[in-house]
C-alpha cells in the first residue's frame, strides 16, 4: 500500500480504508503473485494484490465509514482496466521505493472514483501533498536502483494485464493486520 501513510497510523487505533481487488485473468494473478512473493517484504503477507481508493485513517466511526462508501460509490459502475508499464515510486513515509504496476485503460476512471469517495466525510483525510497515482503495487526496496532494475525488466518487452475493477473492500488495517470488513459492488 505505498503512499498510505501507514508508518504514521496509529497501530492501536483502528484505521479505516478502501481497496479494490480486480477480477483478472489467472495467468496475469500469478505472474503478480510469483513476483510479489520474491519481491514484496512490505505487504505480501499483508494483503493481495489490489487498488488503494481510500488510504487507512483513523477517526471514523465504522458505521460512519461504511455508510459514506456506500453512498459515494453508490451509481459507479465497473472499471475496465489494463496494465502496460510499471513505474518506481518513493514511498511518502517509509524508506522503501516500491514498483507500480500503473493502468492506462481505467486511470481516470480509478481517480475520478478516488476523488468521489474523498468527496464528503473523508475529505479532512485526503492527502492533497501526496500524489494519486492509480497503481498495483507489487514490489518494494530500500535500494532504488533494485527497483528501477525490476522496472525496466517488466518494461522492457510488451505486456498487457487486463481485468476489471467489480466491487469495492473496505478494511481495517490495525495493529499491522488487514481485515476485510465488507464489499460494495460496483454498479
């Protein structure tokens, strides 16, 4: 989960998020898998591979946080995506660069989601000095020329992973365990 913030949770208080997990082809999962598996010390036991829509914050009442999701993702539909290039990326808090696997098919569609559910009760959250970048995540280092290294060699051929974004997960990521507390779909 780069850019969450989560270095800076509160690890006895409960924080409150939302991630998407895609439906994509097997293949496509395993290759993500195998490669989080060798290359993820951060969050491969942590979570599976997915979107960050809301990043864990503390403060909300859990009623109050489902209530909000449901609403704001209330009409929006599905989101098509495919995957082309991977990207480094500092993490804003923690002394890791991570590898994004970034879509071009469904960006906006990921950030115009983002920016709605930022809309209303979670607007004191959003991080206006961190950028959005819609991502998976699946690979983190201390050493960012490792990270530009496994980059380049996901970029260095064509590659296209495609799926599609269905529901939404809001979870708990407290005390350094994630929870999965309940999925909304999308449409």
């Amino acid at each position: 989960m780069p850019g969450s913030g989560s270095s800076r949770i509160n690890k006895s208080a409960v924080a409150l998020g939302v991630l998407a997990y895609p439906k994509w082809n097997p293949a496509d999962h395993r290759r993500i898998q195998d490669f989080r598996k060798a290359h993820d010390e951060l969050y491969y036991q942590v979570v599976d591979p997915h979107f960050a829509f809301v990043f864990p914050m503390e403060g909300v009442v859990k009623e109050a946080f489902l209530d909000e999701v449901e609403k704001q993702s209330r009409g929006f539909g599905p989101i098509e995506f495919e995957i082309r290039c991977a990207t480094p990326n500092k993490d804003a808090f923690l002394p890791y660069y991570h590898l994004l696997l970034v879509p071009d098919l469904g960006c906006s569609r990921v950030v115009r989601l983002h920016d709605r559910l930022y809309s209303g009760l979670f607007r004191p959250h959003l991080r206006l000095d961190i950028d959005f970048i819609p991502h998976v995540g699946i690979a983190n280092s201390k050493d960012p020329e490792q990270v530009k290294l496994w980059v380049d060699s996901w970029n260095a051929g064509e590659f296209c992973i495609g799926g599609r974004i269905e529901s939404l997960t809001a979870i708990d990521y407290s005390n350094g365990v994630l929870v999965d507390l309940h999925t909304i779909p999308l449409g």
